[in-house]
C-alpha cells in the first residue's frame, strides 16, 4: 500500500493551503506534521531535508519535495490535473499565475497591523474585481466550457474556486456582476472531492487567527513587521 503523503507547515493556512486544496480535490488522503515549535524546525533544519531551509515541504513517493510550485506541479502531473497536452499545460500555468498573484495580496494579510489590514483588503478587492475577476469571465465566455482548461478539472480550476472564497471572507459580495464566475464556483464546489473538502471537519484550515500567527512568528524568529503589497 502507498504511503499517505505527509505535509510540514504550521497548523495554518500559509502557503500548505493550495497543497492540501489540491491533494484534497484529488481524493487523496495525507497527514499533516505541524511546527509548533523552534525546536521542531531547527531539527528538519539539521537533518538536511529543507533543501533551501523553508517549509513547506511534503513527502510524497519517496521524495522530501520543497518549493510550493515545484510540489503544486508535481500533484497536479501526477493525478491528471495537468491537462491532456503541452498546450492545456501551458493555459494552465497562465491562469494558476494570475491567481497567485491575486492570492500573494492575502498572504501576509494575518501578519498585518489592523490598520493596514482595512487598507490591504479595499486593495486587494480592488484588484480582484477590476483586474482578476474580468479576466476570468472572459475566459470562462470565450472557452465555452464548464472548466477553464480543456473539458475536465484541472489544478487551474481548483485554485481559482479558492482564491474566490478566499476574497469571499473578505467581500462577501465579490463575485456579484461575474455570472460566469458565480456559477463556476457553484459548480466547481460541487464536485464530490472538492465538496467533501469544503464540509465542516475535513482538513481545510480556517482563516488564521492570532494563535497562528504568534506561532510562525516564534517558530521563524519572525520578529520584523509585515507591510501591506
């Protein structure tokens, strides 16, 4: 029997969120090893796996994989979440980008002050609906299909359903004027793996408190204050 992969992060959302959305959608089971202390890290630290001394890092068939692209790429390749060619790969690179890209503007957001935290989501809503989102129902109008890439789920689709809900918590309404996109998220959420994913009591993490940040904090010797993009 294979192993269940096993993800080391903190017990938060951080960059193990598309990971475990991803193996999730899936329909892959994995286990989790959260770093609670500094004591934890500076042991992965000694043993050599941290290629370039970051979590996250996954171990997966008999890899220790760091970089969260490099780790992204590979579950996508390896559960046909990829597309059917070297185009579909590529269209599927471009969207999965621009989504990062929306979702790099939340990222730091649990580490900002809350001044800065009612400014960087009047940014970040600003750049999701002027820039992001626009682009995402053309794509969806001009394809003609119920996914983004091709005529089946890809890793492209998994990432954009969260980093919607994601802007979700932040705007409630973010999607209105998107018709394409409300019902994207409608039907993406949908799918089995994805709604099971989605249920109270699965391994999605909540938005992250205080408790997770005082934890990455201590844990990195994050001592500096986190700016707004």
């Amino acid at each position: 029997m294979t192993a269940k992969p096993v993800l080391y992060y903190f017990d938060g959302r951080g960059k193990m969120e598309s990971i475990r959305w991803l193996l999730a959608a899936a329909g892959v089971e994995f286990e989790e090893v959260f770093l609670e202390t500094r004591e934890q890290y500076e042991k992965l630290l000694q043993s050599g796996v941290l290629m370039f001394q970051q979590v996250p890092m996954v171990e997966i068939d008999g890899m220790k994989l760091v970089q969260t692209r490099a780790i992204l790429n590979y579950i996508a390749g390896k559960y046909n979440l990829y597309g059917k060619d070297l185009k579909e790969r590529a269209l599927i690179d471009m969207y999965v980008g621009g989504t990062d890209d929306l979702m790099g503007f939340l990222l730091s957001f649990p580490f900002l002050s809350a001044e800065d935290k009612v400014k960087q989501c009047a940014f970040v809503v600003q750049k999701a609906t002027s820039r992001y989102f626009p682009a995402y129902e053309k794509v969806l109008k001009d394809h003609g299909q119920d996914f983004l890439v091709g005529n089946r789920l890809s890793w492209a689709d998994i990432h954009l359903l969260e980093a919607i809900l994601m802007l979700e918590e932040k705007k409630s309404d973010a999607l209105s004027g998107f018709p394409l996109l409300q019902a994207f998220k409608k039907r993406i959420s949908s799918i089995p793996t994805i709604k099971k994913f989605l249920a109270p009591g699965s391994k999605r993490k909540p938005i992250s408190d205080d408790k997770y940040v005082e934890t990455v904090r201590r844990v990195l010797r994050m001592y500096y204050d986190v700016k707004p993009n």
